[in-house]
C-alpha cells in the first residue's frame, strides 16, 4: 500500500513530526473485533504483534532550531476496515483544544461500514517538564481533516493491519489537537497595508497604517517604535519628524510599507504687527469700517486664516512667547518691559533662532523691526544677537521711548524721527519707520541667502498715530487718532504688498509667511460697534485675540478657514517642523504646530482650551496675579483676585455675555465645571497656585 509523502507539509507541523520521527517498526498488531470500551492504557505484545501503537517524540522544531515546546503522545486501536487517506487538509483550530473537553471515546469515522477510532492524548511539557493527562473529546472526520473510504480489494484480514495505516491516523489526530504547538495555518492570501500621509513632508499629515482584520500593526522610525495599535494605527502629525517611518504587522506573511519624510525646508517670513486687533482686519467680520487691507487679504487668499487665534494682552509677553513657544508663566514676562527697568527676556531661554541652529538645512536668522524684550539702560546688552539673530536693523522699544527714557519734555519723536539699533550699533533716523522696516527685512532676506529666517515686527500701528507719508495714503488726510490709526494699519499693508512683490518670485515660491498681531486693538481707537472693554490689555477676548494667517508651499486649500483654536506658542513648533528642528531639548513647551491645518483646514484641535494670563512684576517673582482666563468654543472664564467671571461667546467675533454664576442654565453650568478643570490642569502644568 501506498502512502502519500508529507515531507512538503511536514515542515511546519508538529503532528507530522511525529510522522517523520516514529521509531516503531512496520509490522502487524491485533485488534478486537469489536470496540472494548474497557481498554483504557496502552499494553505492549512482547511477541512483536502489537496491540496499540504509541508515539513518544520529544522537542519538536518545526523546521527550525529546536526550542521547548508541548506536544502530544496519543495511542490508538483501529477496527473493521482498513482506512485510506486520499487527501489531507490543515484543519481550522478546533475551539474544543485549549478547553477540557468530555474524555475520548469510540467514535465513527465513516458510515457503514467504517473504520472506528478510540484516541487518548497525554500532553508532556519539554523539555524538563512533568507529564499531565488531559484527555480530548471524540475526533470526527472534520476534526482531523482526513478524508476515508473503505478499501475496495479488502486486501488485508481482518486483525491484520499495516502499522503505517495506523500511524497515519496519529499524526493526522496530532496535527488536529496540538494547536500549542501548531501555528494557525494560512486560509487566503496574505494581508495588504494601507498607509496614508505619504505626502512626504514631516508634520504635515498623520501617518495612517490599516488592515481589514484586527492583527496588531507598529509604526516605527529606524529602529525606534512610535506607535502601535490593533487593526489601525496614527502616528499624529506634529509627532511625524523627518525620517524613514515604517509599518509593520506581527504576521510575518505581511509585507511592511514604508515612507520617507523630510522637512519641507524653506524660507520663513513671520509678519507681526503691533497692536492690530481682529475688529481692524476686515476679514473677520467685526466693525462697521475696518481700515482697507488688500494685501492682508491677498495673503488670506494664498493661505489659511484662523478665527480662533489668541496672544497675550500686551506687547512684550507675546514677543516673548511668539520666541520661545512657552507661555508668560515660564518665560517670567506678563506685562509690558519697562525702559527703566532691568528685565529682560533671560539668557536661558531658547528662541526659535536657536531652535535653526539644530536644522540639518542650515538656517540663518534675522529681526526687522521692534525688539522690545529689554531695557533701553545698555543697547547693546540684551539685543537680539543674544537669542541667536546673526543681524537686528530696527527699533529697541516703541519709537517714542528713548526721550521718556531720559526726559519729561516734549519732542516729536515718532515715525520720522526715531532710534534706530544696528547690530547695538545706535543712529536716529528719519525715513517713515513702516518703510524703513520694510527695505530692511528686504536687504537681510538677499544678506541671509536661503534657507533664511526672517523676523519682520513692524511698529505700526502702535501710537504715535503719525500720518503716513502721502504716497501710503489712500484716502483724505486722517483728522484724528482714529482715522490716523486706520491710515497707519492701511500703510503698514501697503508696505506688505510691497515687500511681497519685490521678492523674487521664485523665492516667494519657497517662502511660508505667518502673519499675525501681538494682542488686541488699543481702547483709544476702538470703534462702536465694538465695546472699548474689548480692547488691549483686557481680559475679555478683545485684549487676546488676534489676526492670524499662514501661507505658502504647503497649503493645500488656499481661501480656507480655520476654526481650530491656536495661539503665539504655536509659532515656534511651526517654524521648527518646517526646518526638520529638533525639539528634543527637554525644555517644556507650549506650542503646537500649525502645519497640519495647512493640509487639512478642518484638522482637530490640538487643545481643548486657549490660555491667557497677565501678572507683574517681570522676572523671577514673586508675581501678583491681574487675571488668567480660558476660552473653549462656546465659553470663556476668567480668574480675577475678586473672583471668577464667566461669559457666553456669541455668534459673532467679540461677541460675549456675562453670565451670573448664581443664575446658570445647565448648559452654562457645565461650561462652568468644564472650563474650571482646565485651568485647573493648565495652573498645575504651569506650576500655579490659586490666589
């Protein structure tokens, strides 16, 4: 009789092993004529016929190096007629094998007549291990996989079998009630991985990897694992720094995929202006008669502008969060620095000139414009060269400064006559200083060559309300402060214009421009119907909030809108994931970076709440707490030394209701717990306590 060779499927079965392995002899044994249901232990016939057949192979392989494993050992009888094996396939893991089933039994394999088996298996633990008895439930025809059919010669007598017959059989019921040692065999064709975010360009997109059943999936970058889930598996985008990322599942069957993804590098323009609130940017829909922008607007059009954008509610606590991506609470700035005094933003800190130094693309770094982050006391103490710019062309404080510095009398120091800082390098100059600002930040971007990183902080439209010269008018000369703010936010757009098209196109091709305020429009200028509360320094919105616009290669929506909300912090995390900037200092930071919204407008929040805070003295402290506030999207609660004050956003921008803390509807009420936990949360993450 023939048999059929299982070398093939041998290989990766520990059943047929045992097929391979059997020492018994080929030879005939007896059996009963008929099933006896009192045999219960394996007798061995000296005189070589055999009554049972036994199998005690040790540690099995699998194919490759021998390792402990638990196998079966499993003795048999066979009776009536002669089993044939025609084909052999891998069963399904019978759910009845890691359980502790009925004990075995005679069982029919076949109809009339059929062969009958009776099985009983003893699990060993190799090697080393004691034996353990754990009889199995009767095995069917689907159990083993085997299919039988009466020999049609009856070749043999009856008591008279072939061994290997029944060895077949054991090897085949092994293969059926091992599954400790047998792998789950393959049904199908293998897995494929779905990865999305392959645009190539770190931060942009999550890195998305998925399969359509539930086996475990890994992100790794190099040798690093980052991420790991069931079925599905983000890696966020602002964790997606540059590098080869690749996913993985722990079906080895599973052919991984991987992405490159680099910085997408560049040139980075950030535009801030000085006290221009929402209610001036007529993009935003608030006032009755913002002053025109067309150049701010043009940029909106490149880019995505953010309605929910909150800074500090004064000048040097911005700058110094806008530098650092830490919020006023690390940085010891939470008022405006005096010219008197002797603070300035500390050595220690890291701002995002020296978060470039760590860029692979090597980046250069220059401020135009307004300093205003030290003393006026030594000019060439506490300059921007000491927080990484290789130049500064601009002003130290706010132009009229240096005379309340040194005196009480009047002179017209403004816009057309101002002290200018070179390099700690000091002049007076009297070019309109909204133009002046703009030819610098022109002549640094041709002095850096690219990759460059170019700070332009205009002093417009902070007072002196100078009239702009006649050529930066669009209107009828300007009659009061009002008028002469609106010219000088027209102006300091008309100089943006200018500098956008004096920059070689290609260049602009390769440049990302953040444009945005430092805090709110000054109560002196604000026009009805925006109430003069919602003003800068103030803790209602309008002391907070500000324009915001980003533009350039990346944008995937130009014209798009987004109402996630971001603050200055996030400045610095943007400009790093564009450089490829590590970050992995150590130093706690607050920021988040905006590029993901430049892919997708619509991308979730990275925080639940926006976070303001002012307090005094600047330095070290002790501090003495003005206010600290939160802002979700429907409420805003503010922490006073008298208490809190809660108010319901409205419809519109700057849109706020006082809301009674003693008269709440329930929806107030939990906007109320809701807002208290995070400040509460952000307090401790800051190291604060209440007043």
């Amino acid at each position: 009789m023939a048999f059929p060779d299982l070398s093939d499927r041998c290989a990766t079965c520990a059943g047929c092993r045992l097929w391979n392995n059997l020492s018994t002899p080929c030879g005939s044994f007896s059996v009963p004529s008929a099933p006896d249901p009192q045999i219960a232990q394996p007798k061995n016939d000296a005189a070589g016929a055999m009554s049972y057949l036994r199998s005690d192979e040790g540690s099995a392989s699998l194919g490759q190096t021998p390792s402990p494993v638990r196998y079966s050992s499993s003795w048999s009888y066979l009776s009536e007629q002669l089993l044939t094996a025609t084909d052999l396939v891998p069963p399904a893991t019978d759910p009845r094998c890691g359980e502790e089933p009925a004990p075995g039994g005679w069982v029919e394999l076949s109809s009339s007549p059929g062969p009958s088996l009776m099985n009983q298996d003893r699990v060993v633990d190799q090697p080393g291990g004691d034996p353990f008895e754990r009889p199995f439930a009767p095995l069917t025809t689907a159990d083993t996989g085997i299919e039988t059919q009466l020999s049609p010669a009856r070749a043999l007598s009856r008591g008279a079998r072939p061994v290997r017959a029944l060895v077949w059989i054991l090897s085949t019921i092994l293969w059926s009630c091992a599954p400790e040692t047998i792998p789950t065999p393959a049904v199908g064709p293998p897995e494929v991985l779905e990865v999305s975010g392959v645009s190539g360009v770190a931060g942009l997109e999550d890195l998305v990897c998925s399969v359509s059943t539930s086996m475990t999936l890994s992100w790794s970058l190099g040798d690093q694992l980052r991420a790991r889930g069931t079925g599905r598996v983000v890696v966020p985008a602002r964790e997606v720094v540059g590098g080869t990322w690749t996913c993985s599942a722990a079906d080895e069957r599973v052919q991984p995929r991987s992405v490159t993804v680099a910085p997408q590098g560049g040139n980075v323009l950030v535009i801030l202006m000085d006290d221009v609130g929402i209610d001036n940017v007529g993009l935003y829909g608030v006032g009755s008669d913002p002053p025109p922008t067309p150049n701010l607007d043009g940029l909106a059009e490149r880019g995505v502008l953010f309605r929910n954008a909150w800074a500090l509610p004064e000048c040097s606590p911005t700058r110094a969060s806008l530098l650092t991506g830490r919020y006023p609470r690390r940085t010891g700035i939470g008022s405006v620095l005096q010219m008197r005094g002797f603070v300035a933003l500390a050595d220690a800190e890291v701002t995002i000139p020296e978060v470039l130094a760590t860029s692979p693309l090597g980046y250069r770094s220059a401020l135009a414009g307004k300093w205003h982050l030290a003393p006026l006391l030594w000019p060439w103490r506490f300059h921007p060269a000491e927080q990484g710019f290789e130049r500064h062309m601009g002003s130290m404080d706010n132009l009229q400064a240096r005379l309340r510095l040194w005196s009480d009398a009047t002179f017209p120091l403004g816009y057309y006559f101002w002290e200018k800082n070179t390099d700690g390098v000091l002049s007076w100059e009297t070019t309109y200083a909204t133009t002046e600002t703009t030819d610098d930040a022109l002549a640094l971007m041709t002095e850096l060559g690219e990759p460059w990183f170019v700070l332009l902080a205009y002093n417009a439209a902070h007072s002196p309300w100078d009239v702009p010269p006649p050529q930066l008018l669009t209107g009828p000369p300007p009659l009061d402060e009002i008028e002469s703010f609106d010219a000088a936010i027209t102006a300091m757009d008309t100089e943006i214009g200018r500098l956008l098209a004096e920059m070689p196109p290609d260049q602009l091709d390769r440049t990302t421009i953040v444009a945005l305020a430092d805090n709110g429009t000054p109560q002196q200028v604000v026009e009805p119907p925006v109430p003069v509360w919602q003003s800068k320094g103030g803790w209602m919105e309008g002391g907070s909030r500000v324009p915001l616009i980003v533009a350039g290669p990346l944008v995937s929506r130009p014209g798009a809108v987004s109402d996630a909300l971001v603050h200055v912090v996030d400045v610095l995390p943007t400009v790093a994931a564009l450089a490829g900037a590590s970050l992995d200092d150590g130093i706690e930071r607050d920021g988040l970076s905006l590029l993901p919204y430049l892919a997708d407008p619509a991308y979730p929040s990275g925080r639940g709440v926006l976070w303001t805070e002012k307090f005094f003295p600047n330095g070290e402290g002790p501090y003495v707490d003005k206010f600290r506030a939160v802002r979700d999207a429907s409420h805003h609660l503010v922490l006073l030394p008298e208490g809190e004050m809660l108010y319901r956003l409205g419809p519109g921008p700057l849109e706020e209701t006082w809301l009674p803390l003693d008269t709440l509807t329930q929806d107030d009420a939990d906007a109320l717990e809701r807002l208290r936990k995070a400040m509460i949360e952000q307090e401790a993450a800051l190291g604060l306590h209440r007043p």
